[in-house]
C-alpha cells in the first residue's frame, strides 16, 4: 500500500497550520488503518537548525505509524493559465503518495501552466492546489474538491473564503483565480484572470 503524506509550510523554522494537518492525518489513519490513537505532530516534528532560515516543504510520509520526515527547499512556482481537463473516474480523497493518475492529467495541459480537474460536470482541483474563484466581492471554493486541502479548511473556518458548487459554465461569473495549498495562502497563490483558463 502506498503512504500518506502531509506536506506542512516550514517559514524561518515555523510550522505553519499543524491542527489542520494533525486532523487530516488521524484521520486517514482512521479511515484507512482503523487507528484509534491520535497522532500529535507538535513537538513530534523537530526542525533541524539547517532548515530554520528560509522556506521548505516538511514532508512527513506516513502510514500506520510516522516514517519519515523530511524538509524540502521550497521555490514557488509560476502558474497564469489554467486547462480544464476531465476525468469522472479520478479519486485522491486520501494524500497518497502514489499520484501517478494526477500526473498523467497533468500531461495534458499543453501549453498552460496547470490543469482545473473536471469531475462528473464539477470544479474540482488543479495538480497540487485547492482553486478559489474571485467574484468581485468574496472568493468562492468548489464544494466537490478531490482533496479539502489544510489551507481551504482554515480559511473556510476564518470566512476568508466561501464554498459553492462551481461548473465551467459558472467560470464566467467570476474573474480571477487562484491556487490555495499548505504553502500558498491568500497572499503567495497564483493570480490568474479567468480569461486564462482554457475550456473544453
């Protein structure tokens, strides 16, 4: 069986969201392994003096129990144009670290940048973000994401961003979007025109 992982924003040696990914990890532990014990990632993850100046990926791969952590130089990663892509069959409702069939979808985005999941008529993700959709008043999150992401979830609960069911055909509602994940909040996400996204 492939392991887990949570990838946790790692900021001049602070750990960003950890509440947010100790829940999500206990409960794919849960879900997967029937794991009644609670895993505490504060003060179980210790970052070494070499990756406390600077920004890095701490990547903790897991499965019943925690098998490695490890921290990651991090370099965001331009992205101004977005392809849909469509697959009805795709799930990644657990962070595997298999994501070999998100991979392949991301092979198709041409000459784009990155790819918006298309799954059974709905908005789902791009290949390592949550989406959100500016209306000119509140950004707008879809409702069937493949992977509610630790960063959609804290922002959801400070009513930063706002959840709707989101078609391509509602693409013309709004006017930018961006890409929200563990290391990308509001203020370091990609910030992309609609006219920028390529539909079927």
């Amino acid at each position: 069986m492939s392991l887990l992982f949570e990838t946790i924003k790692c900021n001049d040696g602070v750990l960003f969201n950890l509440r947010y990914h100790q829940s999500r990890m206990n409960l794919a532990r849960k879900l997967v392994f029937r794991s009644k014990e609670q895993t505490i990632l504060e003060g179980t993850i210790e970052v070494p003096e070499e990756f406390r100046s600077g920004l890095y990926r701490c990547r903790v791969s897991y499965g019943e129990e925690i098998e490695k952590i490890e921290f990651i130089k991090h370099q965001y990663r331009p992205v101004i144009s977005l392809r849909l892509v469509e697959d009805n069959e795709i799930d990644y409702h657990l962070k595997y670290t298999n994501r070999e069939k998100l991979n392949i979808l991301f092979e198709k985005r041409g000459s784009c940048d990155d790819i918006l999941i298309v799954k059974n008529g709905y908005i789902t993700d791009s290949l390592t973000a949550n989406v959100i959709f500016f209306d000119g008043k509140r950004w707008w999150t879809p409702d069937s994401p493949l992977l509610p992401g630790t960063q959609r979830a804290r922002l959801i609960v400070e009513k930063k961003i706002f959840v709707t069911a989101v078609t391509p055909a509602d693409l013309n509602k709004f006017h930018r979007a961006g890409l929200i994940n563990a290391m990308q909040d509001l203020d370091q996400m990609p910030d992309i025109p609609v006219e920028k996204i390529i539909t079927f």
